[in-house]
C-alpha cells in the first residue's frame, strides 16, 4: 500500500494492521520534512495527530 500516516503516538500503528505504513515523528522539526519525502517518493500522507496538522496548519499560513 502507498499510504503512509503521520502521527506523534505510537498508537497510530494500528493502521499497519491494514497494510498502510505509519511514521511516528517525536519533533515539529521533522514533520514537515517526513512529509515532503513521503510525498516526493509517490505516497499518499495522512496525518492523523492533531499536533502534527498544528505544524503542518502553521507552515500553510506562512507561505
């Protein structure tokens, strides 16, 4: 599967259990930076942490 979720909680793994790949990220500094690889190499990105689309919310307003 090319789905790969963004979360900050180990507990987001259970999306593996449907064959998706799931990055948890313990910094801001890496989220956007997981995220762009992710999305160069092809896959499709969720993020399913609040915190994580706080950063991700942040860099959008700033653009």
């Amino acid at each position: 599967m090319d789905l790969i979720v963004v979360s900050r909680s180990e507990v987001a793994r259970v999306f593996e259990l449907v064959g998706a790949s799931c990055i948890v990220v313990s910094r801001d500094e890496d989220v956007l930076e997981v995220i762009k690889g992710a999305v160069r190499s092809g896959h499709k990105v969720v993020v399913v942490d609040e915190d994580v689309a706080k950063v991700v919310g942040k860099v959008e307003r700033s653009c």
